[in-house]
C-alpha cells in the first residue's frame, strides 16, 4: 500500500496538532495549511515539525487560507491529498458575537471554497478526495439532550450558525456530486493544548499561577452550562475513523457524560486543595449574549458503526490540565526569581 498523503486545515491548533501526531504515526504524509504571518505560531507542533531540509519527519506546512479559494486550489493541485481534514475556523464562541462576519466567512464560506476545489480537482484530475469537516454541537444550540444526529440543529451564535451551513454545505456536496464528505458533530473537547481563552484552559491556567501566588483573582462567566466534555486526543482518533470507512456520514463525538463549568472549576481548585470561591469573581462581560445551557452527546452511531471509544473520562482529563499547568506556573515562577536574582 502506497504512502497515503493529507491535508489539514488548522493544523497548528488543538485538534490539527493531535490529528497530526496521529496520521503521522499511521504513516502519512501531512500537510498543513498556515496562514501567512510574520510569525506563524507553531508552538503546539514544534514537537514534530522541523526545517524539511533538516529532517525526514514527512511534515510540511503551505501558505493557504479559508477565505482565498485560489490558494486552497492551488495546495490541492501541489500536493494532491487522499484526505482533507478541515478544522480550522474562528473558533471561539463568544468571540464570533464581536466578529460575525468574519467567522461565517471562515466557518461557513470557507468550507464552501474547500468543497468547490474538491470537487474542481476530481472532476480535472479524475481522483477522488475524502474530505473530513469539523462540525460542532454548538449547532445543536437549544435543543433538548441528549443530542444525537437525528436532533434539529438550533444555534444560538454566529459561530454556530457557520457550523450549521458548513454542515448542510457538505452533505449536500456529498449527495449532488458523490464524495466522500462526513460531518464530525464533536462535543466540548479539551487538553493541555487548549487555548487559554476557552473557559476550560482558563480554569486550569489560573489555577496553577493562583496556587503559586502568581495570580490572585479569576474572571467567568456563566458558571451553570453544562457541557460533554473529553480529550482532544480521543476525538481526532474518531475524525480518522470517518474517512477510513467505505460510505461517508455524519457523527456525532461524545462522552455521553455532561457536567457544569461549576462542577470542572470545583474539580480543579479542590484537587490543587483550594477553595475556588475565595478566588472566583462573576464578570458581565463573559456571558454570551445567547446562551447554550445544557449540551450531551450520544455517540451510539460513533460507538456502533466506526468502533471508537473515548479512554480518558472527566476526572483525568482534569487531573492532566490542571497538572500540566501546575508545572507551567512553576517554571514560570522560577524565571521570575530567576530574573530578580
């Protein structure tokens, strides 16, 4: 069997860097598409991308973006992927009230653009691309649990509204001009490489740095959604299995367990041994102007057809952040004494 060869968008962000450990290890060929920047951030794969002059890790990065059809045809036609994962977008909930443009023109349009290049290339080149989309239970919005891929989509913000169009852009895709095209409806999923912004990675970030003496208050939202929360690690396994199976469809990526921000905030502080209501203060600012109470997935069809399980559950996927940012502090308390000294 020959080399296999995939593209993924959003590759230097939580999930694109997971995924790419994993094909990787599958032995693929990974491109990942980047914006261009004077200073593309590469942080959550430095661990496996090097200079392609000076290593043999099949890893390469290409300047492309979600809102340049022209570019993504191009890297198509360069490199001619197997597989296209797409997951990049304006990914932050709250954020895409500020920016709703922008995040439907990413997260909506852009996937539009990636499924007219796909379709281009087959139809010039005569080979099929399997293409992957990150898609959200953002979209499910206010409808009741447990949400499964039968629930009607009711998105409460911008972000969820370009979830729901590139969900329906893609399937649509897939049956008017036969690709292979899946959804992947994944729930809340966290990690150490979370981005510090996302209620999650707040948490444990200021946890760390409060038990340190580093930082003295943390700012929140509404601590009463509640969320199916797991690992990152678990999901892009579950993204993988989509594209192997020989009829593309929709899935929905969960826990099958929810729990409140209260609930993970309580899990932190009292596994640091603090009290998080000495520290906690309600801020306006960070609730959403619609709000998405209460989200869990039933992931039957994921468990049944693709054979995936989640391996790491609530409890240790708190222990792993709240650890790993524990040390993040310490080595940050040691450059501040190092600095006085």
């Amino acid at each position: 069997m020959s080399e296999k060869c995939a593209l993924v968008t959003g590759i230097t962000g939580q999930d694109g860097s997971y995924l790419a450990e994993l094909l990787l290890e599958k032995g693929y060929r990974v491109y990942g598409m980047v914006r261009r920047s004077s200073s593309v951030q590469k942080t959550r794969i430095d661990h496996i991308y090097q200079d392609p002059h000076l290593t043999k890790i099949p890893l390469f990065l290409e300047y492309g973006d979600l809102a340049d059809s022209s570019s993504i045809r191009h890297i198509l036609t360069k490199i001619q992927p197997d597989e296209v994962y797409n997951l990049a977008a304006q990914s932050h909930v709250r954020v895409s009230f500020d920016q709703p443009e922008y995040s439907f023109d990413v997260g909506g349009t852009g996937v539009l653009r990636i499924l007219e290049a796909i379709r281009d290339y087959k139809d010039t080149c005569n080979k099929d691309i399997r293409f992957y989309q990150a898609s959200s239970s953002e979209m499910f919005g206010s409808s009741l649990p447990p949400q499964n891929e039968d629930t009607p989509f009711k998105p409460r913000s911008p972000y969820a509204v370009a979830k729901v169009a590139a969900y329906w852009h893609t399937a649509n895709y897939r049956e008017a001009y036969n690709l292979h095209c899946s959804n992947g409806i994944l729930f809340n999923h966290e990690s150490e490489r979370r981005g510090e912004n996302f209620v999650t990675r707040k948490i444990t970030r200021a946890a760390g740095l409060i038990k340190l003496g580093l930082q003295k208050k943390l700012y929140l939202g509404n601590l009463d959604a509640k969320r199916d929360w797991g690992h990152a690690r678990d999901y892009v396994e579950a993204m993988w299995l989509m594209l192997q199976q020989d009829i593309p469809d929709d899935y929905v990526v969960a826990t099958g367990e929810s729990h409140s921000v209260k609930e993970f905030l309580e899990s932190v502080f009292s596994y640091l041994d603090l009290d998080w209501r000495e520290y906690v203060e309600i801020d306006s600012y960070y609730f959403r102007p619609t709000e998405v109470d209460y989200l869990l997935g039933d992931a039957t069809k994921a468990r049944t057809k693709l054979n995936w399980e989640p391996k790491i559950g609530f409890q240790e996927l708190v222990r792993l952040m709240t650890d790993h940012d524990l040390d993040l502090a310490e080595r940050e308390a040691h450059a501040l004494q190092f600095k006085k000294s």
